[in-house]
C-alpha cells in the first residue's frame, strides 16, 4: 500500500473498501462477489495494515468517546463459521473496553418474543461516544425466519398482519429505522461475511478436528448448511433492499480471514476518519481554573521539599541525653 504525505488514511484504504461497498445504486448480484479476493495482498502485508489500522482504530476511538457526539454501529452477518467472531477479536484489539459493547443475538427468549422484532435491538444501541457491534442483528429477522417461515408463528403477530409482504415491509421498517440513527448522529457500518460453502466445510472439520474447538460445533450448523442456496437467495435480497448511502452493506470476501479483516478494519478507520474526531478544547473559564489548580499543586510541591530539606538539617540528639 503506498503512502503520501498528501493522501489521507481514507484514500490509502480505498482500494480495500470501495470495490466491497454498496450503497442501493445499481443492480446487485451476489454471484458476482468472489469470497477468495486478497486485494493483491500477501498474508504479511495484510497483518502490516491490520495493525496499523488497530493503532488508527484506538486513537479514533479515544477522540470519539471524548468528543461524545457521535456512535458507530459496525453489524456483522454471515454463515456459520464466517469468521465474526474472529474477525471481532483482531480488529478491536486495542480498542479500550469501556468504550465499546458486543452484543450477541441469538434466538429470541421469551421476553423478546413479547416485543416488536425490533426492540431488542434498539435496547443495545450504541450511546453517543461508543462503539456497538452486533454480531448477527435484527436482519436474522428477515433471514432465518424467512428460511423457516415457522418462527414468525412464535413471534405473536397478528394473523391478519402476516401477508406476503411482510419482508418488504420489515426491510421498509428497518431503512427507516437506520435512517432516523443516522439522523441523530449514529453512524452504521454493515457487513456481510462471504464465505464459500467450500470453506465452510473446511471450517467445520477444523472444528471437529481440535477439541479446543468442538464447543463451537452443533449439528444445527449441517442442517443450515443443506439450506445453503436458500440463505445465499435471502441474503441478496436483504442488500438489495436496505443498502443506502447513509447505511451500506460491505460484502467482504471471506475466504481468506486476514483479507476480511482487512476489508472491515479499514471501512471502520475510514469511517471514522470523515467524522472529523477531535478531542474538546477547554473554554477560557476551565483555562483559569486549570491555572489556579497548577498553582494550588506546585505550592503543594514546594512545601513538602521544604519540610523534607528542614528534616534532613536538624541535628541529632545523642540517645540518653
């Protein structure tokens, strides 16, 4: 990646950002996103712009917690074994925890299921100054229970409201919702995960092959996996329908972790670097207290050397005088 004073952080991550970005314009086919695109990069110039990206990642963090005005959104969908949670773990590395939320959804309690499918969502949205990621989101409610049709009986709608056109009307619902965010300072970041069902194959034998890792295998994940075609059909419909300029769908070549870390980590940066972050400036009556207290401090300072140099000249008294 080559680098001039004059480029801006934005324009040298372009080239990892732009060719994965939709925003509504255009027609968009799924087929037409290779899952095993590096970029032109080898695995060590992949982990160089990582880590820069982490140490870009943390300042911008830092000046958007002090700035207190703005919060990112970053949402992560794909099939099982995409990489989420990995991909989560490196690219936020350095980030300081008390600025930044993961949120996990996974299938609807009983609580959840008394609400619209959208509040358990809003409820763990980002305050002003943080970070939220939401490893899987509301779309799941456009995706599994489209794939099995039968979850939507346990979400207590009214018979009546349940027509053929409730994903369109979900994903009017969900634009909407991400517009007003956008709106009100919430800056959202979405990506999909674009595995090969190859891959995934190769994924889950890993995962059967290190005990370390057979937690993370369920024989649900092989009965998804036979609905491949299904998820890959509903998951094109979900970009086509809510991408917009004010929240773009990112579709990451996932074959090839570190390439998809790289593709998430600088659409992150970037991102963040348009928000023009800045740390906020003392006004002239924080300045004068500032004085006052250095004042305070350095008198502080000067009075316990004074005692400590007064200890040091007094004379001993011999013992038993």
């Amino acid at each position: 990646m080559s680098k001039t004073s004059s480029q801006s952080i934005s324009d040298q991550l372009k080239p990892f950002v732009a060719p994965f970005r939709f925003d509504g314009a255009g027609a968009f086919h799924l087929r037409s996103h290779q899952t095993n695109a590096k970029g032109g990069l080898d695995r060590d110039m992949a982990e160089k712009i990582l880590e820069a990206n982490r140490k870009r990642l943390s300042d911008f963090q830092e000046r958007l917690y002090a700035q207190d005005r703005w919060s990112l959104l970053v949402i992560f969908q794909g099939m099982d074994a995409g990489g989420k949670d990995s991909a989560i773990k490196s690219i936020f590395e350095g980030v300081n925890p008390q600025g930044c939320e993961v949120t996990s959804f996974r299938q609807p309690t009983s609580t959840e299921l008394d609400h619209d499918f959208m509040w358990r969502a809003m409820i763990a949205l980002p305050e002003r100054g943080r970070i939220g990621i939401f490893n899987r989101s509301y779309y799941e409610e456009c995706l599994v229970t489209r794939v099995h049709p039968e979850l939507l009986g346990q979400e207590k709608i009214p018979h009546r409201l349940i027509t053929r056109n409730i994903w369109r009307e979900r994903f009017a619902d969900i634009t909407a919702i991400e517009r007003y965010l956008a709106r009100n300072g919430t800056v959202i970041l979405k990506f999909f995960l674009n595995v090969s069902k190859g891959e995934q194959r190769e994924r889950f034998l890993d995962r059967l092959d290190q005990p370390a890792k057979n937690w993370k295998f369920s024989m649900n994940d092989i009965s998804e996996r036979a609905l491949w075609p299904r998820y890959m059909a509903v998951y094109q419909d979900i970009v086509r329908h809510t991408s917009t300029a004010l929240a773009p769908w990112y579709v990451v070549p996932a074959d090839h972790k570190w390439f998809a870390r790289v593709v998430i980590g600088s659409a992150i940066v970037s991102a963040l670097e348009a928000l023009d972050l800045h740390f906020p400036r003392a006004g002239k009556a924080s300045l004068q207290e500032f004085r006052q207290v250095r004042t305070a401090l350095e008198r502080e300072g000067k009075g316990r050397r004074r005692k400590k140099a007064g200890a040091r000249a007094a004379p001993k008294v011999p013992a038993g005088k």
